[in-house]
C-alpha cells in the first residue's frame, strides 16, 4: 500500500527550476533515502510536499488524500511531518518546553501535553537535557530535539533533512541506530543525507537528483555501480 504519491511535481523560482518533474510512490513504513549535490533540490522538494511552499505543477496524494496546495499545518495535522535542516528551536525554553509545544497539537491538556513530549523526549534519548535551555544544548541533543518536536506530532509519514549533519562521526552512530529503531517501530521516512554510510545502512531505495530532476530511483547498493550516479554524485570513492 503506498503512504506517498509525488506526480510530475515540479517548482520554478523565476529562472530557475529547483524541482523538475519528480515523480515517487512511496510505500507504507518504507525508508526512502534521497541524495543528491548541494542545490539539487532535496530540501525544496520536501517543501513541497509538507506545504511549505506551494508547487509550480504536480500532485501530492498522502494517506488517500489529494494535499496539493494544503497549508503545512494542515499537512501536519494530518501527519505529515518534516524536520528542517537549519533548526530553530526556542532556546531560552527547556527541551521539555520545545517538544511539548509540539505535543499540544495532539494533546489539549497541559498535563497530558507534558506527559506524552516527555515520553517522546526518552524516546530519543534526551532525558539527561529534560531541563536544560534549549540554547545550551551540543550539537548532538539539538538534532535529538528536532527530531523529538517531529515526533511529538506522531506523524506516519516523517521527512529528514540532514540530521546528521554537523555531527561528529562518534555521534553518528547512535543517531544512525535510532532513525533505525524508528523505522522498525513502523514510521515510513524519507531521509535526505550526505553522508552515504548512513543512507546505505537505512535505505530500502534511494532517490538520486541532479539539477532538479529524479536521476536515479532503486536499490541503494544498485545505486552505486551506476555510472550516470557515481559521476553526477557519489564521485570517485565509488567509480
Ligand atoms: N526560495 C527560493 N527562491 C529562489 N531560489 C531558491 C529558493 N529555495 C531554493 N532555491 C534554489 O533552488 C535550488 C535547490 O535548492 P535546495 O535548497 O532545494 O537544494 P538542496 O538539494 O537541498 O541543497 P543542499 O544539499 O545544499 O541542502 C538552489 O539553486 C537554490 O538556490
Ligand atoms: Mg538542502
């Protein structure tokens, strides 16, 4: 059963078409990665389809349900959800605070809004920061906090864009671990990344794009042996 449809979407800004003609089905609980150069328009198509921005042509069909041109609350709300690439969390409020902003959208009560982002913050791992300003944070708990306020939103369907990024290589692998555990516990993701260690190890199929356009989709270790990939991409570690 597919979560996802993307059909022919397309965005220009004045000159420049950012997102040219994508078309992906994704399935329900599958891990979806997406790679391509800086400015390929991996984060500009995650825009799209959380109604960030609204598109120049195409559909979007999430959950049975045609979302073209819904607002991105709306899209949320019906649990679609993406993090953003440069956070920005309310920094003199707790960790706790800043997921249960998140988690009042599904809880009315106080109460019951700070009971479910503190089992959200366990979830990831954040425990130790429960209480601490957001602002003080390292590296490694603001990309755990993003991820938190997302997942407070209990979303089926969660858009990453570059979680990883920024963090130390001996932070990767916890985060690594986690986005698996999520993934297992049945989210469907579309996970965009640089870092192609990360992409392989959660990857069921991978989404290559190049100066907008849908290069390559398939299988992840499939991916690496394309000539038309390596060059445009994964450079020559991988020829
Ligand atoms: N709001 C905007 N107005 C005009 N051009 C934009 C806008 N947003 C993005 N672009 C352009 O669209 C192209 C795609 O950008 P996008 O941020 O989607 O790339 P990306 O694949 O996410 O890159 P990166 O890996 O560096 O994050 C770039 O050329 C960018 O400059
Ligand atoms: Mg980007």
């Amino acid at each position: 059963m597919s979560l996802l449809q993307v059909e022919g979407l397309t965005k220009r800004f004045s000159g420049l078409t950012a997102v040219d003609d994508i078309n992906i089905t994704v399935a329900d609980k599958e891990f979806l990665g997406i790679v391509g150069p800086n400015g390929a328009g991996k984060t500009t198509l995650f825009s799209l389809i959380s109604g960030q921005l609204p598109p120049t042509h195409g559909r979007i069909v999430f959950d049975g349900v045609d979302i073209t041109g819904w607002p991105a609350d709306k899209v949320a709300s019906a649990g679609l959800v993406r993090t953003f690439q440069l956070m920005r969390p309310f920094e003199s409020m707790t960790a706790l605070e800043n997921v249960a902003v998140a988690s009042h959208h599904r809880f009315r009560s106080r109460r019951d809004a700070r009971r479910h982002a503190l089992a959200v913050i366990e979830r990831v791992q954040l425990d130790r920061y429960v209480n601490a300003p957001a602002g003080s944070l390292p590296t490694a708990g603001l990309k755990r906090l993003e991820l938190a306020r997302a997942l407070a939103l209990e979303p089926k369907l969660l858009l990453l864009d570059e979680v990883l990024a920024g963090l130390v290589p001996a932070d990767r692998a916890p985060m690594i671990e986690l986005l698996g555990d999520l993934h297992a516990d049945g989210l469907t993701v579309l996970f965009i990344e640089h870092i192609m260690a990360a992409v392989l190890a959660l990857s069921e199929r991978l989404l290559v794009m190049h100066e907008g356009a849908q290069l390559a989709l398939g299988n992840p270790h499939e991916m690496t042996q394309d000539r038309a990939v390596v060059e445009a991409y994964l450079g020559e570690d991988y020829a």
